[in-house]
C-alpha cells in the first residue's frame, strides 16, 4: 500500500456518476415532485448523496492528492483548505440567494404556500442578530443547505488524513472508522441552531468513511475488487434483499415489512450514515463498476450512447456549480408545480425543464472555466480603426 496518492489520469467514470448523482439530486429536491419516487433513494438504502460523496473523494485524490506528493504536505494541505474556503462562501451564498428567492417567491403570492416556511427560514428572518452569526460559523444549517457544510468538514480532514497517511495509509482507514463508529454511537454531533436541540443532517464525521472510501480506491491504498461471478451475485443479493425494506409501495402493502424497517432505524439512519447504507452503497457501487466494464468502456458503445455519456460527464465535471443552481432550480420548479398544479402534463414539462437548466448551468460554467476570451481572435480589416480610437 503507497501512502503516496498521486494519481495523474482523470478516470472517466467518476464525472460520469458524479453527473448521475447530481440529476436525481436536483429532482429529488423539487417540492412535491411525483419523479422522485422513482429515484433510486425509493429502492434501496443508499441514495445519490453516497454517489456525491463517494465520487468526491475519488476527486480529492485526483485534484489533491499529485499536490501533496509533489509539493509537499504544507503546499497540499494549502490547497484543500483553499478548495474549503470556496466551499464556505459557495453555502454562504446559495444560503442567502435561495431565502431572498423563498422571500420573494412570498411577495409574489403566486399561491397560498408560504416558502419562507417551507424551508424552515423564519428563524434566520425572526432574529437575525443570533441566525447571522451563527450562519457565517456553521452553527446555523437548516435542512435544505446541509450538503456543502458536511462536504467542506469532511474536506478540512484531508490534511490530517494525509499526515496521517504518511505513517501508514492504514491509521486513515483506522481513524476514519473510528470517527464513523463515534458519529453512530452519538459521540460527535454539530448544532444546526444554537436555539433549539437540533443537530446537522448529515453528520460528516460518519459521512467521511465512505469519502475516504472513494478516496483510498483512487489513491491506490485499496485495490479495486476483482470481477467474479460469487461478488456480483453476493453484491446483486444485498441489493435485492434490501428493496423491500425500501421501496413505499411494498412497505405499504406489507406491515410487517415496515416494522423491520423501523427496526433497522439504528443502521440505515442517514444522519450518522448507518452500517447498511455503506454495505448496500458498496453492493451498488460494484454492480454499477462491473457494468461499465474497464475504464468505462462499456459507456462508449454505441452512435448515440457517447453523447449521453458526454453530457452527464459535463454536468459531473462542473458538480459545485450544478449543485448551487440545482437547489434554486428545484425551488423555482416547485413554485411552479405549486402554481400549475401537479398533473401528468405539467410535473413531466417541469421536471424535463430542470435538466435542460441543469445541462445548460453545466455547459455555460465550462465555457467560461475555459476563459474563450484569452483565444487569441482572428484579426480583421476593421480591427485597426477601433483599436486607434481606443488607443489612449
């Protein structure tokens, strides 16, 4: 095992999940949104939050981990804090652009549904000399905006993962365990408002194991499993033992199933991320690897197919800002399923209208990323006079 991560080859598959996880995303968060019960949150333990984060840490390695064995821990370590920092001001603003948008959306009196409420924001509004101060230090996370506060904590243990790493990538793995064990036994949990007893969603103390899971497959400290018929059948089972204690329409149909269900609470909870969230996230994970065959090949085949293909690796690859448009999306889609009404014309139109915005958001960040300005332009005949005039 190398405790050197330095991988230099962006593997093709990992934008390509990270653009799967970010359109069920934006779905799944569409108020009221028939689609979403058809998300694969609905058949299984895992959802797309585990692709995110998973995926995320396979691009740590990637965006990281070559910094820190070239440059050193010091330079690496400034990197992902960097990378934090945009992270910080990234939930800061989407904070304050979606409450200005459920504040306007009020204003607007569309319908009778009062969206300020809707996400939880009056406190934020009803005293804002106690919500301001704690939304600026993380003490204030309201439901809705728990994704990046969880994302940029579990990235501030990077350096600390890599120090470790340096020893032996074995103690990562040791105290990665170790935080996961605490955030599920209830030792370790963050205020999500300083006025009641609630605590952050998404404990990122437990949700870094299955980050630096991500991480230590792409950084070489675990080898990837082999392709074996006895794994993907075992894989395929845990996947299709664990659908009926997931799936609405069976547990409604089947009491019985619904009480195991509640009884498995303590290792399916996504709060500390439970036992068997990872083990069917990892089920699932190996399937979907063995689908795509070596490298993704599998993705290639055929005329249309690489289009497809292109454009979820497109919206992956521009994954923070897609997330960030995604949450006003999704509330501006549910406005207007609340104002249109929720048929079999208007939820297909609106949720079709939520990933061409998603498609678009993705495309319009790559081109400016790519700064077309800085290509140096073909010169004209008519260049010169306006260059004289602008010539001080």
């Amino acid at each position: 095992m190398s405790a050197v991560p330095a991988p230099r080859v962006r593997d093709p598959r990992l934008d390509f999940f990270r653009g799967v996880a970010m359109f069920i995303i934006v779905i799944s968060h569409i108020p009221g949104n028939a689609w979403s019960n058809w998300i694969p949150a609905r058949f299984g333990f895992s959802d797309a939050t585990e692709i995110f984060v998973f995926c995320s840490g396979m691009a740590s390695a990637v965006a990281f981990g070559a910094t820190y064995a070239r440059h050193g821990w010091w330079m690496g370590a400034a990197r992902t804090l960097f990378r934090v920092w945009q992270v910080y001001w990234a939930h800061v603003s989407v904070f304050v652009f979606i409450a200005a948008l459920a504040v306007g959306l009020n204003a607007l009196a569309l319908n009778d549904k009062d969206y300020v409420d809707t996400l939880n924001l009056y406190p934020f509004f009803d005293n804002p000399m106690a919500a301001l101060p704690a939304l600026m230090t993380l003490r204030y996370v309201p439901n809705y905006f728990d994704i990046l506060p969880m994302y940029l904590v579990i990235l501030a243990m990077l350096p600390i993962a890599m120090a470790l790493a340096r020893v032996h990538p074995g103690l990562v793995a040791l105290a990665s365990v170790t935080l996961w064990l605490a955030a599920n036994l209830g030792q370790i949990r963050l205020t999500a408002a300083p006025w009641n007893e609630l605590r952050w969603f998404f404990n990122p103390f437990g949700w870094q194991l299955v980050f630096f899971t991500g991480f230590a497959f792409m950084a070489g400290w675990l080898r990837p499993p082999p392709v074996r018929p006895a794994l993907i059948v075992l894989a395929a089972g845990i996947v299709v033992v664990c659908l009926p204690f997931a799936w609405f329409r069976i547990l409604d149909a089947a009491p019985p199933l619904r009480a195991v269900t509640i009884a498995l609470q303590p290792v399916i909870d996504k709060t500390p991320f439970g036992l068997l969230r990872y083990v069917h996230f990892l089920a699932v994970a190996y399937l979907a690897w063995v689908a795509v065959g070596p490298m993704g090949a599998r993705l290639a085949r055929g005329d249309a197919w690489p289009r497809v293909v292109t454009v979820f690796r497109t919206v992956g690859q521009q994954s923070l800002a897609v997330f960030m448009a995604g949450l006003a999306i999704s509330q501006i889609l549910g406005a207007a399923l609340d104002t249109l009404g929720r048929n079999f014309v208007t939820v297909p139109i609106v949720n079709l209208a939520g990933i061409v915005m998603v498609i678009a958001t993705a495309y319009l960040v790559g081109w400016l990323k790519a700064e077309p300005w800085r290509r140096e332009a073909p010169r004209h005949e008519t260049d010169a006079p306006l260059a004289s005039a602008l010539r001080p």
